[in-house]
C-alpha cells in the first residue's frame, strides 16, 4: 500500500437538512430477540412480572411463552432508529403516543421504520432544529408471523451538518398504523387462582386510588455498564461510549462524562415500579407522551413514583380494566452549601427529576384471577 | 392530578415480628433458566465442568444437555427467597443441610415455598432476632417434569420494625422433603475415555488423600459488576444495589459502600476450585453447613483452598465415590502499619477468610471413566 | 482434619522446557456456543453485520440461522488453548494463517487441538522463549455435522519455570487442515434485494478502491467489564483479572494494572470497523498476520482504520469477491508537556497504535445482491 492512501471518513446519521417531510427510512440491521438480550435486559431493569420470568405462568396464560416486558420492546424498537435518526442529535425531546401491539417472544426478529412528519429550524440557534418522526416496530416481516409490535412518535433536536444548508421546513401526515393491543383471552376454565401466589396480592385493578401516589421503595445506582448495555442495543450514539471524544472538549459536553441512554432509566424506572403497579398487568397500552428532563451518570441512584391518574373499564373485556398513570424518575444530587432545605429529599440533598412518562397499562382483576 | 396526591409507601418484605413458626411462604416470581442467566453466572463462576460448558460431553454422560452448575441453581433458588425472608436481614448467619435433587436444564422453570421452623428475639439486642427457614426449590410444577432441585435450611438475622412488637417466638419441625441427588446411570458400552481429555487427569477419585489442603492458584478480581449479578439473581435487597441509601447513613453500613450479596463469593469459590476438585464430579451433593465470615467489596480478589476430609464409597454405585470437603474463600487487606507479619500472606498484607462451606461431591472413579 | 494439612499447590499451563516440537494438546473443556456467549460478544463488538443479528435475513441468505461473526468464533477458539500454551506467556507474538471453515450457530461446540510446530530459547533472555504452534477448532466432534471452523497458527514469548532446564528446541511439520470456507449458494430465484436495505449501499465489493484508508468514525471506551467479558471466555490468564497479584510486584506488569486480554481489541476493531467495511461480507476468510503492539486499559477508548490492500475476483464465484485489506487499532495518550504536536492526534495527545491484522473478506457485489 502507498504512504499516503487517500483518506475517507465517511459520516455516520443524518443531519438537520438531510430531513425531508415525507420521506420513509427503512433501518438497517434488525434484531433478533435472543435469550441472552431478554435476560440481560429483563433482569437489569428489576421488572417483577412473572409474564416476563416465569414461562409456566407465561404460557397458562395464554402467551407462548416468556414475554418481552414492554420496557425492552421500547428499547430495541427505538435503537433501531438512532442511527438514521438521532446519530446526530442534541437531545431527545419528547417521546408521543407510543403503542404496543403483538406481544414480542424470544426468537422474533423486530425490523423497524421511520417516516418523516416534520422538520423545523431552530429561531434562537441557527445551528439546530427539531425533527418529528413515526416510527413503526414490525415482527417476522414476510412470515404468517408479522405483526406490529410498537408504533410511535418522537420529536428530537439535530444539529446541522452545514449552518447554511436549506432546510426542508415543513410537515407531513403520520401513516394510519394498524397496531392492535394483542392480549390473552380470558378463559375461565384456566386455574389463574393456582398462580396467584406468584403476583403481589395488592396491584390488581381493584387496588389502585386515583388521586394517590406510589412511592417505589427501592433505588439502584447506575455504573460504568451503561455502556456495555448501550451497546448490547445497538444504539451508537458516541455520547454513551466515547470518552475520548468527551475528554477533547469536555465544556462541549455536560458534566464532562458519558452520558447514559435515556433509554436506560426508561427501563428502570418501569422496572422500579413494577412490583407496586406493574406484576399483575397484562401488558402495557400507550405512552401517551414522556421526556427526560435531566442527564444520568454512572454512580447516580435511580428512584422512582407512580401517579394514579384514573380507572377506567376496558372496552370489551370485563376481566380486565385500564389504569391511567403517571411514572416519574429521579434521582439526588448533593446540595450546595447554604442551600435551603429541599422538599422530597435528606437534609444535604437536592432531588432532581430525570424522567416523566404517561402510562396506560391493562390490569388484572382480583374478581377474576385471584 | 390533584396538587397533594397521597402518598403511599409500601413496606417490603418481612420484619421479624411477622414470622410465624411453621408458616409457609410460596415465594412470588419463579424463574425460568434461560441461555442468557445460564450463560452469565456459569462463566462468571469459571466454573471448568464440561457437564456446564460442552453440550456433547454433558449429552455423552447422559444428561439432557448442559448442565447448570450447582452454584447456579443454589444462587437462583436462594434469591426467590429474599424479599419474603431477608429483604429485612442484617446477616445471613448460616446454610444448613442443602442437598440437590434433579438437573437444572436451561428451560427448566424454578419455584421455591419456605417453612419456618424457629424464631427468637436477640438478648442484647431488642431490635433483631433470628429466623430459622426450610426451603424448597422445585422445577417445572404442574408437569410431568416436576422434581426437587434444592432444598435447605439457613439460620437469618432480621431487624424488627417496632421494637415493642411481640414475636411469634418457638419452633416448629422441619417438613420431611423427598430429594434425591439424581446421577445418570454408568453404562460400561458408552465410550466414556473418548472424553477424558476434557477433563483434568488428576481430579479422580483416586486422587483426593483426606488430610491435603489445595490452595486454588487461580484469583479473581470483582467489580461494580456485582451489582448487575445481583439484579440478574433478582435478588433486590438494597445493601447490595442502592449507594445512595447508604450515602446517607455510612456509619450503619459496613465500610460505607455497597456489599457485594454473599452468593457471589460463594460460586466464585465454587469455581475457582473447580480445575482442582470439581472438574470430574458428576454433581455436588450436599453442603451441611456454610457461612459468610466478612464482607466482600468491589476491588477485593477472591481466592480459595479446598481441605479433603474424607473419601467415602457411594452407597449403590462403583462408578463414584464421595468426597468430603471443607471449602475456604479469603481475600487479602493491607496491614496496619507495624502489623506482625500474619501466617499465609504476603508482607504487608492481611488474609481475611471471607466463606467456608462443607461440601460432598459424587466424583468420577478413575477406574471407570479414563 | 488435622491442624497441619499437607499444601498442595497445583501449577497451571506450560512453561517453555514442557513444549515439544511435533506433540499435540487436545484441550480440556470444549465450549457449546449459547445465546448469552453469542449475544454477549456480538453485541459488545459493535458488529453491524445482519448475519449476526437478523434470524430472516441470514436465513434468506441460505445459512441455518444467526451466524456467529468471525471475531467471536476466534475469541472462543482462541480461548480454549490459553491454558495449555498461554497461561504461562509473557506476551503473544503474531497470528498466523488463521483460516476461517465452517459457519457456527448457537448450539454448536467447539473443541480445539495443538500441535507443537516450533520451540527455541530467547539469546537475550534466559527465562524466555518463543513457542510456535498451530491450533484447530471443530465443531460438533463426532457427529454428522463435524467440520473444521478454524485452524491457524500463532508465536507466542513462553516462560521458563526453571531458568537451568533443557529445552526440546526444534521444529515440526504443520499438518494439513481440510479448512475450506463455507459459504451460502448464490441462488437467483431468492429475493436478496429485498433485503438490502438492512445493510448499507455502500459497502459492496464494487465500492471498495485499493489505496484509500477508511478512517472508521466511532470509538468505543472499555471498562473494568473486561475482567467479565475474558472469564466468559473461559480465558483464565491471571494478569486479566487477579488485580492482588499485581499489587503484589507492580513493577513487573505493565502499567500496574490489569491488561485487557488482547481478544477483546481484536473483535472491538472488526466491530467498529463493520460498517464501512463487513456489513455486506458474507465471511471473513483469513487473517494473514496480525500482532498487538501496545497494551490496552480499562478506561482506554478504542478506535479503528482499515487499508484497502486489494480487490480479487473469487475463484469460483461471480457473486462476490475477495477483499484484502489491513486492519488498524489505536488509542489516544496524553503527550507529555513539550512533545511536539504527533500526526493524527490531536493537539495534547499522542496516537498509539494497538493492533493490525492482515484481514480478506468475502465480500458481496452490488451487482447480484442490491
């Protein structure tokens, strides 16, 4: 080879004016659920329902065997999408309307697409801009199989590539996107009672107060494994991996450190929650929206609470009925000196929200199942 | 959502004034052994077994497929247990008496019931007491599969919640529990030699001398890895994942850092013994007695030495013997200055003795295997 | 037992007077490949290849299902010998020849033999030596689907246990591997195009231009998960994860701290390097040479170039062709106050390179695929 081979760095992602309204991405790659993926995600994020665990439960009720809890569905679905969409972003804005589907199994393939709803530039920063994207999640495409597994919006600040580049300002339509809850059927010749044991006795529909809130007992610190986590995901986003590329200019970056995946916390926290909301729900319905309002490191602590924000009767299933809530992440942060006591949190400690989310999820009734 | 929603904190686990002698808990969750949980502690161990790491060898010998090592199974069934009996624990004080039944195969779905069998209040201290349990894991209830895997007794320490609360102080007997070590049948037709180079050729039967004590030359350094292990096991007690709740009260907790949760060291040493004295056995049979005798922290390197207490035929088999054995853990802390030198360790150092388990093993005779 | 046990020390592995020219190890253990080792490694390299992650599509392609990545069949391969050659090495020389066979899925084992090629003592160093051989991996020995996976050789700077003993100095013959590379039937009735846009448009055979040098744009930062991620190999070798042996002599390992197992930048650069380079490979072929020229730390951030050496038609094969190119590791240290400013690093730090590998792939045309 020659002394000096032409050099080629090729970008990675596309930037502010690389979007046009309209226009479809069909993500690279795919992934394949393994059992390696669902253990290591399932058991990170501490969820506790036995659907998710426990695949005797499973498949007495109805599934076909271990399911997916909704928390990695999100994650894989969603990372499918970064590279095209948030390789070069500054910061994810808001999560929107994100539905579930068919349930995901151990052995499914998820192939994800994304359509272009709207692009505007930045009036204070003539270097960034949002961009609004559908993305839909799909199973086994080109099998008997196929089915949606997750469809939802997002809104996210991407730089630009060139200052002065033209942008393609304007909007588009979402695609209508057949996503259908799938649930198991009731059946009242199954022995659900023989299983109850294996749920917390206290977070069946009948349970939950509007009005009140949950606080989760329990907290687990983040370490260095984000990174590995981030990566198990295939979500390459540099701000989880490189630390170099933060060393060189660290003012550039907040706290001069890897800043973990949003998508992270979102798991912990839904797996936080779980045994106090979570363990006797059939699945997850919607987000209606959700944001991450401040940056997790290694070494913070993650908590988190559920608001219960309404019951509601399912449409068509008496066995079941909808409960509206509101889960919130947070964790602290030392207090500065002379700083007045604050609300929520130890004397010496100021408590700083990471995550909101709008949560819809299917529970169980007591007259039903236990 | 009204402005002051109430709140709700729900306590977890058991106090020691709710343990009622001869109660049952069926614990909640079960927990299916997946490629990924197998995969992950196995390896993590160093476990050098082909039974747990070579499906062809495992098939040979006439097991179903690989293998989960005993110290998978003890670390999965024991964690079913730990919100129901020592989320409240200050100390795990003893293992007693825990045999093995049937193989665990990746596949396998694990349920565990706890008895108790004692409990009492602490002399000197009116907030503890120790709880006395029996427990039983079985795998794939309900199915023609249904077999004991493990069971065993421990001795806990555990915190009252209200000092002035009155114990359900007594005892209760032990349940009578059919477990029988099950072996694959020696069958003189297969070719058992074919294999022997993937074991150890000096790990027979016939080569254990009662009386010898084999320091494991290999050591293993932990992380903050740990944490992930433990979360994996889902075992949730908060001394071993939450910094924050011990930030804010170091002094109670020992050293001011996270403990690493006592079944690690416990398969480490399994594992580090392992090329030495658990490559040939074709399972482990009973631990008598074990404990904990400090705690582990993340940076500490775990070593192991194995003393040989007796060899003893098997009471049916020719194929086999059993081997009596004492297993022993330590790390090493830098010494005080001025410190004497201490016997075992190097200059400067300090050896702690951290575990020590009592344990049988069915070990392959020479004369029928190689 | 009595208070004075007889101490027993096993020794582990080979010192350089045990080595010789012509003998040949059959290795202990073997390794079955499950979904936690395959998801593991697969994911922790950053491979953005579909064949490692995508069931549809490698089942498409004609393969049985998720095809292992070569970086993985190495690292397993590779492992299984490092009791027996390397755990008594002071440093790994070069690889050579190391030819890829059969594909590996999830399920396969692997064992692996070494034959002695080479043993000659160090004129400088009278501890050291240098210890050729050449090593073999199978799959699923003894049955129907036995095939050769891997063979390759490689030289490696072997210790003496005792300074004064005689060497078996000298040479062997290689054998004759039958390693042919096994790829899928390029068949015109399957609807690959289809499926191109999983992997990127740029990457097929016709784009690659022999003198250009791909400077691939991510990097990835390595943690304490290397201690992890080595024993998951079954990698025992105690300066990868015994840190007390180290504080014990820091002088004598470099840098005074654990060094990452060399496996793990070797698959970490053909991850990174997967997107510009592998994702329309349908195999890597051999790897001529390769070597690690500095050592790399928990905390290092690792990048990767790639040379395009050659563009080759395949012998047989209109569908794809041969790419020979030469594979680049490197990491960034600080300079020293007053170094002059280095060529490809930026201002403050000095580039150093860490590895290289001679490396052909298989690589599809955009003429029969997209």
């Amino acid at each position: 080879m020659s002394a000096s081979p032409r050099v080629i760095r090729k970008s990675i992602g596309n930037f502010l004016e690389d979007f046009v309204p309209g226009a479809l991405f069909r993500h690279k790659g795919g992934k394949t659920v393994t059992e390696g993926l669902f253990t290591t995600f399932t058991e990170f994020s501490m969820t506790t329902n036995p659907l998710a665990k426990n695949a005797r439960y499973a498949r007495a009720y109805g599934f076909d065997g271990l399911v997916c809890p909704p928390g990695l569905v999100m994650l894989v679905a969603f990372s499918q999408t970064v590279e095209d969409v948030s390789e070069n972003a500054r910061a994810n804005l808001e999560y929107i309307d994100m539905r579930f589907g068919a349930p995901v199994y151990v052995g499914d393939t998820l192939e994800v697409e994304t359509k272009v709803l709207g692009v505007i530039g930045s009036r204070s920063n003539p270097r960034l801009g949002v961009v609004h994207v559908q993305s839909t999640a799909r199973k086994n495409r080109g099998s008997r199989d196929e089915a949606v597994v997750l469809t939802w919006q997002r809104k996210v600040q991407v730089w630009k590539r060139d200052e002065s580049a033209e942008l393609h300002a304007g909007t588009a339509e979402p695609d209508p996107i057949d996503c259908e809850l799938w649930l198991p059927r009731y059946e009242p010749t199954r022995d659900y009672k023989a299983l109850a044991h294996l749920t917390n006795p206290d977070t069946y529909f009948e349970d939950f107060e509007p009005g009140t809130r949950i606080e989760h007992s329990r907290g687990r610190t983040m370490t260095s494994e984000h990174i590995h986590l981030t990566a198990v995901l295939d979500n390459t986003s540099q701000v989880h991996c490189n630390q170099f590329m933060i060393d060189l200019d660290p003012e550039q970056y907040v706290g001069g450190e890897l800043i973990i995946f949003g998508g992270i916390p979102f798991v912990l926290c839904l797996g936080l929650s779980c045994p106090n909301v979570g363990d006797n729900a059939l699945a997850d319905a919607v987000y209606r929206t959700g944001r991450h309002s401040a940056p997790l490191f290694a070494g913070d602590t993650v908590f988190a609470a559920t608001e219960i924000l309404a019951r509601r009767d399912h449409p068509t299933r008496e066995d079941v009925g909808l409960l509206d809530t509101r889960l919130l992440g947070h964790k602290f942060v030392r207090a500065n000196a002379g700083e007045p006591a604050a609300e929520g949190a130890p004397a010496g400690w100021r408590k700083v929200p990471i995550f909101e989310l709008e949560r819809s999820l299917v529970v169980k009734r007591r007259s039903h199942y236990a």
